[in-house]
C-alpha cells in the first residue's frame, strides 16, 4: 500500500524521468536540458494559469454570496442549456480579451507601454520556478539563494509597474504606479523581514531546505511547522499582510483603487495587456501564497504524519487553494486603507512588529535545549503580544469615533 | 569558459562608458547615473577577481562587492536627495547652470 | 569566450551605451536598469549567486526606483531645444583614452589569460559567518553609513518645506 | 484590541456566506429574464402617448402644443404640428401631432413634460428594455411607438390614471355643461326673441335685452390629488 501512494505521490518526477530516459535516445545531447527545462516549466504553465481563471470565477461567485448575491452562474457549454453553475465564465472572458481592441494612447511611449506587461508577467512567472510544490519537486533548486532569488524578483515587478504607469502618459495611470511603487516598497521590508525568521531557524535560504526543517515530527503525529511556534504564528500573518500589500489585494488596493484613480496604472491598457496584467497579478498573489505555505505551512508536508499518505503535491495546492479562499474572504470584508494610513501601518506598526519578531526568534532558538517548552511558549508570546497591544493602540487611537457635525 | 580578460574588457568598457557620461551629459541625475555605472564596472571587476583568483575560498572579492553595493546605495539615496533639493532650490537639475558660487 | 557571456556582454555595454546617450531621462533610467540585470548575469556566470541577486535585489529593486522617483520630481529640467549634453568632444576622448589604457594593460598583462579555478564551494552560511567574524568592523561602520544616509536623505529632502513655514 | 474588528467582520461576511445558500430570502437579486421583480407603482422610464380609442393615432390626446417640447430640459423632443384639425374626445377640433419623436439617448427621465402637458396626454411608461444594436436611429422613438393605450397607463399607475381621468371626465362634463348652457341659452334667447317679436307685434313697443339669463357654468372641479 505504502509503494502506491509513494508512487502516486512521486509521479511527476517519474513521469518526467521517463520522458527523459526515452528523449535520450532520440534527441542529441545538447537539447536534453531544454527538454528537461520544458517538462519541470509545462506543469507550472499549465496548473497556474488555470488556477487563476479559476479563482476569478471563484472570487466573483464568493463576493456575490458575500453580499447575498449570486454572482455568475449563467456561462456554460455554449448553445446547450448546460450552465455549470457559471464555470465557463473564465473561457467567455478570455476569448473576450483576446478579441477586444488594443487601444494605445497616441501619445503613449509606445515601445515602454509594449513591454511593460511582459516585464512584469516575466518575473512573476520566474519566481514560480524555486517554489517546492512537492517531495522533489522544485523546477529549480537554488541550494544557497533560493528565497533571495524570490525576493529579488519579487523586487523588479515595481519597475513594470512604473514603467505601465509612466508610458500610458495618463495622470491617473502615473498616480496608481506612484502609489504602486511607495507601497511596494513600503511592504518589502516587513516581507522579507517576516520570511528571515524562518531563514534564521532554519538555516538556509533554499526553499525545499526550509520545508525540511519543517519535517521534525512532535508528540509522534504533529509535524514540526514553523507555524505552530509564538514567532511563526505571529510571523505567517505579519507575512500574509506584507503579502497581500505586495500584491496589491484589498485592503492594500489602493494603487488600483477604481473610486480615486480609474484602475491605476493599467488604466491605458485594453485587451490582452489588460488581461496580462490581470494574470500577473493572481500569479504573483499565488507566488506569494506558496511561498508564505513554504516558509511557515510547512510546505507540502502534511500537518500530521498519519495524513502523510496523500501526496505531497496535493498538500501544496490544498494549502495554496485555501489562502487564496483566505483572501477572498478577506476581500469581501475589509474596506480599503487611505494612503497614509497605509504607509503609517507599514512603518509604524509592521515594521517594528516584525522587528520584534525577529528578535523572539532568535531568543526562540538560542533557548532550544536550556529552557522548558511551557515557559518558552509564554515567554515568546508575551513578548510579542505586548507590543503588539501597544502598538495596535497606538495604531486605533487616531481612529477615534467619528462626530457627525450637521447629522447630529 | 570565458577568460578573466574577457570580464575586465567588459568592465573597462562599462567604466569608460559612466565616463563619458558623467563628463558629457548635463543633468545632474545623468551624472549619477554615470557614477553609478563606473561603481558597477569596479564590482564587476572584483567579482571577476575573485572568480580567477588563488584562492577563491578566501570570498575577500565577494564582500568587498557586498559592501560595495551597499554603499552605492546609500550614495544614490543621499545623491538623489541632494538633487532634488538643489532643484528646489536652483528649479534646474542642470549641473551648468547651478553656479551660486562662482566667484 | 563562451555565447552566454558574449550575449550578456552585448546586453550590459549596449543597455549602457543607451543609458548614457539618450534623450528621454527615463529612457535612460530604464537602459540603466537593463545594465544591472546584465551584471547581474554576469556576476551569475561567475558563480557569484548571491551577490547576483543581491545586485538585482538593491539595484533593479530600490536604486532604480529612486533614480526614476528622481527624474519625475525633477521633471521639466532639459528644455527640449537645449542639447542634452555638452560638446562631446570634451568628455569622448578622456573616456576613449582611458579606455585604450585599460584594455591595453589587461590585454598585456598574464593575469588577463587566467582561466577560472574549478568552482569555490561558497555557501552564504560561510558568507555570514564570515561577517560576523573577519568583517564585523567593516559591517558596523556600514550600518553606521547606512542610518546616517537614511537620516541624511530624510533632512536634506525635507530642508525646504521648514523654510516654506 | 487591533485586529477585533477584522474578526467581527469575517464573522459577519461567513454569516452573508453561508447564510445566502441555506436562506434564499437573504438574496436581494433575482435572475433577471427569467424571473421579474414587479415593478413599484411609482417607477418611471420614459414617456408615452396617450390615446383613448382603438386605433392608436386617431385617438391620440396630444394636440401637438408644443409646450413640451419647449419645457424639456434636454430637447429631446421634436413635434410637427398637423395641418388640418380633427376632432378631440371632448369633440373639439383640434391639431395634432403630425410627427412626435423623442429621442431616449437624451431624454433623462425628469417627467417635465408631464407636469406641463396640459392635456393628460404625455406620461411616464416602465418600459426599460429598449436596447437597441442602431445607437442614433433605433433610439429615437417615433409616435408610432409611443401611443400606449389609456388602458395599459392605468395597468402601470393606476392612482396616477385614476386622478387622470378624473381630470379628463371633469372636462367633458365641463365642455358637456356649457354645451347644454350654451344651447340652452341659444334657446331662451331665441323664445325672448320669439316672445318681443310677438310683444312688439302685439304693443309695438321695443323688445327687452334677453342676456344674463343663461346660467353660470358650474365652478370647475377641484384638482384631484395626484
């Protein structure tokens, strides 16, 4: 029983050995890396993209429930009565962009406005390659820098960004990639802040390092997740909101805020640019939702041992699946932040939050053998529930009720 | 596998081209730009360096690129800050026509 | 000279040569961040990962952005009937010269013939400890550099809206 | 505490979730060709004729005024007055609209042109699927398309309808009233005359003024409230 689930669980790397071990004979040489190259970039081509057409149905049918409505639920198999609950929306509204007109302004740098979508679907799409979506299953295994290689991707989509926004030559394109760019960067610091506790831990900056150092198992069922730590606890949601400000999900939408300035920096762009930019920026909140699975979920192991038979890749994407529902959630609840009270939560507020964080951690591991688990839990947790109660009260004060001159 | 004179050519190249840049060009930014460009052809070099080295091991190059890097930083941070204040000040970021002090 | 490097090679002087030469700042800015991807290359090829992605981290990431923030805030600054430059002739030749001493002296020199030593073992664990001990002074005074350049840049930006007051 | 807030309203949001799949009353929508909200009585789109008979352009109340025409705001409206005169309800000859169009691109619904319209002739239809592939031409309705009948305004406001034809049937008895006066006053005059012909025939003396008999028309009814 045990082989079949591992081979269930390892068949893509068998899968793709295979296809290798048969191309050998047939190809030379020099193109077996780029077939190998291809079969570990298929899957990831295939699975993500798909995923993000399915999130946007998703997402459209979760808010209207949210807001007690229906949301799609027309678009089916064309020319039969077949609706699929409204899950051929996505197929309707690719062929759509596909066909509609690409408008570039007249007086758009033409050449910069051309290659801002690519510029910023590359680097996205880049960062996929040294996630671990399962047991051996990392397209590209960056032993020494691998989180390094995501955060300095991660890091150039602010220029596409800026690049969109400054050749549209449009004032509201130009604002949204301002605002873009200060909140990107703003929220890089408390990100990479977060994600250097687990490096700490763990030791490594390789990512199928770092869910390794996840596989300890406790109590001789519970996995070893760095979520299940004071620091990991607080650090996964002091990631997931850098995240969500990283890509630009609401509440942290502002740059698109479509009230204030239309739809931010792609507000020149039509068609399939818009729908580049569309699917840049699901695969960059999928990016970083793997990442935050891989730094504190545990990556693809399961969170008991005795769920360990079901295969690892479907850990990843359950756990990816579920943040995404996460963030919708999210999305259907909070409003959106002003600009200074999102720079202020960013430096004010995440920035020593995380710092402390950081320190807890190191407290955490220095304090491995010599000190009891209990006391090592209460203490870790104090430290950082202190400061988070003050810093939050800090934080609500300015929020204070509201006086309604004329109503009252 | 490319020698070691290859990457000082490239370096050389990339310095003389920040040269003439920052000699040539008149605004300010552009001068930086320039500057940048002769920091960046001295990491490489040390880069470069340390790759052909004896005694790679030693990665004397590696971190005199790291802080190299981090000090250029900080030198655009404080440059970029300085150009924007003599442009309030002047309303011009041309290096030529900021002459307050010229006797 | 292998293909990977000639075209990086090709990539990091072209991008540059645009980002000295033309007219639209941005432009410029954008040349100068195809540079910094091209080194980035470069310093892959040399089996240099971290200091690679650290080059694109801090360069593309944040220098970058500060130039292009830069050249908005200072927008408006070259007329467009004034040449962008000064007469070439002034800065062309210094830089044309120097370069001929460089490559002359690379080209004689037996170092330059030197072909790589088999690949370091470099971890980052080594890196950092190597921080932590050999370069501790070098770092703090680093950090000191660093705050300052934070303070410094903060005053220096904010200087003219106290007067405005 | 931070972040109590962002609690509550999750909760709030998995209750709306949740809530909206075992509870179909929570949803506020419909789907919408298939299923229909009834329209509110007081809905408005854009406007109708009117007419009362039949046949939609014979019985048309619109006597081609124009005073709508002038009052909308956004000039929507464009009329050409008949030639010849026809009969209206009241049996008034009158004009009418030789051409009526409205042009819904531009019409903004503001219902002007029924508080003006002295003659309970234009009123507001909810007819809102009026989308159309031809932008200028298939959006500028003709009065072909406008003449409702009386019966379908008073299916869509029936209060409005009501106060309608009260107005309508206060005129007709009116204009009826002063007929009857007229004639009978026609009559009393013509027997005066009859009586001073005999009279002056009889006496020779000079016939009497015969006005101020007939009767005062009744003061008109008041306006039923709207």
């Amino acid at each position: 029983m045990a082989e079949v689930f591992q081979a269930i669980d390892q068949f893509p790397v068998t899968l793709k050995t295979w296809l290798l071990g048969h191309a050998a004979g047939v190809m030379p040489e020099w193109a077996l890396p780029l077939l190998s190259a291809a079969l570990s970039i298929t899957p990831i081509l295939a699975v993500f993209p798909l995923l993000f057409a399915l999130t946007t149905v998703i997402e459209r049918k979760g808010l209207g429930r949210i807001q007690n409505r229906r949301g799609p639920n027309r678009v089916g198999i064309p020319l039969t009565n077949i609706r699929l609950a409204g899950f051929g929306q996505f197929i309707a509204d690719g062929i759509k962009s596909l066909t509609k007109e690409d408008i570039v302004p007249r007086s758009a740098d033409k050449v910069v406005h051309f290659l801002a979508p690519i510029a910023l679907l590359i680097p996205v799409l880049l960062t996929y390659s040294v996630l671990p979506f399962g047991r051996n299953m990392v397209p590209l295994d960056l032993p020494q820098t691998g989180l390094l290689f995501f955060f300095a991707l991660g890091a150039s989509t602010e220029l596409s960004v800026f690049m969109a926004g400054w050749s549209s030559r449009n004032k509201y394109s130009l604002l949204g990639a301002m605002r873009a760019i200060a909140q990107m960067v703003s929220y890089e610091i408390p990100l990479i802040l977060s994600a250097l506790t687990v490096v700490m831990i763990a030791g490594t900056l390789s990512l199928s390092g770092i869910v390794e150092s996840q596989a300890e198992v406790r109590f001789g069922f519970l996995h070893s997740w760095h979520l299940f730590t004071p620091w990991g606890l607080v650090g996964f949601f002091l990631f997931l909101t850098a995240a969500a400000a990283e890509a630009n999900r609401t509440p942290f939408d502002l740059p698109e805020a479509e009230s204030e300035i239309i739809a931010g920096y792609f507000t020149e762009y039509s068609g399939f640019k818009f729908a580049i930019f569309f699917l840049a920026e699901y695969l960059g909140l999928f990016a970083m939702c793997g990442l935050g699975i891989t730094l504190f979920l545990g990556g693809w192991l399961p969170p008991f041992k005795f769920l360990g038979f079901i295969p690892s890749w479907c850990w990843f994407l359950g756990k990816l699946v579920a943040l995404i529902l996460l963030f919708i959630w999210l999305r259907g609840t909070l409003p959106r932040l002003r600009t200074d009270q999102l720079m202020g939560f960013a430096w004010k507020f995440l920035l020593p939050m995380t710092l402390i964080n950081l320190f807890v951690a190191g407290l955490w591991h220095l304090s491995v053998t010599s000190v009891p688990m209990t006391v090592r839990w209460i203490g870790g947790f104090a430290l950082l529930a202190i400061p988070y109660w003050l810093l939050g009260r800090g934080f609500e004060a300015k929020v204070g009720k509201r006086e309604y001159r004329f109503a009252n | 596998m490319t020698p070691l004179s290859g990457y000082l050519l490239v370096s050389a190249l990339l310095f003389c081209i920040g040269l003439a840049g920052a000699l040539t060009r008149r605004n300010a930014i552009m001068v930086l730009i320039g500057i940048e460009l002769m920091l960046n052809a001295a990491n490489l070099n040390f880069i470069a360096f340390w790759r052909f080295s004896e005694h790679p091991e030693t990665q004397t190059g590696l971190m005199f690129a790291l802080f190299s890097i981090a000090i250029a930083a900080a030198e655009a941070a404080v440059g970029l800050a300085l150009i924007i204040t003599i442009y309030r000040h002047f309303r011009t970021a041309n290096v030529d026509k900021v002459e307050a002090m010229k006797g | 000279m292998t293909l990977s490097f000639a075209i990086l090679a090709g990539l990091t002087v072209g991008s540059a040569v645009a980002a000295m030469s033309l007219r639209n700042l941005v432009h410029c800015a954008l040349g100068l961040v195809l540079t910094f991807a091209g080194l980035a290359g470069l310093y892959l090829q040399l089996n240099a990962e971290f200091v690679g992605f650290t080059q694109i981290l801090v360069y593309v990431g944040a220098v970058a952005i500060l130039i292009v923030f830069a050249i908005l805030l200072t927008r408006g600054t070259e007329p467009a009937n004034e040449p962008a430059a000064v007469s070439p002739w002034a800065g062309l030749p210094v830089a044309v010269l120097a370069f001929l001493a460089m490559a002359a002296a690379v080209l004689a020199s037996p170092v330059g013939k030197r072909l790589a030593a088999p690949v370091p073992e470099v971890s980052v664990k080594t890196l950092g400890q190597k921080l932590m001990t050999d370069y501790v002074l070098p770092l703090e005074v680093l950090a000191l550099l660093l705050t300052a350049a934070m303070l410094g840049a903060v005053i220096i930006a904010m200087k003219d809206k106290e007067d405005l007051q | 505490m931070l972040g109590t807030g962002i609690l509550k309203g999750m909760v709030e949001t998995a209750k709306n979730f949740a809530g909206s799949y075992h509870d179909p009353e929570r949803l506020t929508t419909v789907e919408y060709p298939e299923q229909r909200i009834a329209p509110k009585e007081n809905a408005r789109q854009f406007p109708m004729l009117i007419h009362d008979t039949e046949d939609p352009m014979k019985g048309l109340r619109c006597v081609a005024c124009q005073i709508c025409e002038k009052e909308c705001p956004p000039q929507c409206i464009y009329i050409v007055k008949s030639k010849d005169k026809r009969a209206d309800y009241k049996g008034q000859m009158q004009f009418y609209p030789a051409t009526f169009d409205i042009d819904i691109s531009v019409c903004m619904s503001c219902q002007i042109c029924v508080e003006v319209c002295p003659f309970e002739s234009i009123k507001m239809d909810t007819e809102f699927e009026l989308s159309n592939t031809d932008r200028f031409g298939g959006l500028l309705i003709h009065k072909e398309q406008l003449a409702k009948s009386n019966e379908h305004y008073r299916k869509i406001h029936p209060a409005d309808a009501a106060a309608s034809d009260a107005v309508l049937a206060a005129e007709v008895a009116k204009a009826q009233a002063k007929a009857k006066a007229d004639a009978e006053a026609k009559a009393a005059k013509a027997a005066a005359e009859a009586k001073a012909k005999a009279d002056a025939a009889v006496a020779g003396t000079v016939p009497a003024p015969a006005t101020s008999t007939a009767p005062q028309p009744t003061s008109p009814p008041a306006a039923p409230a709207a």
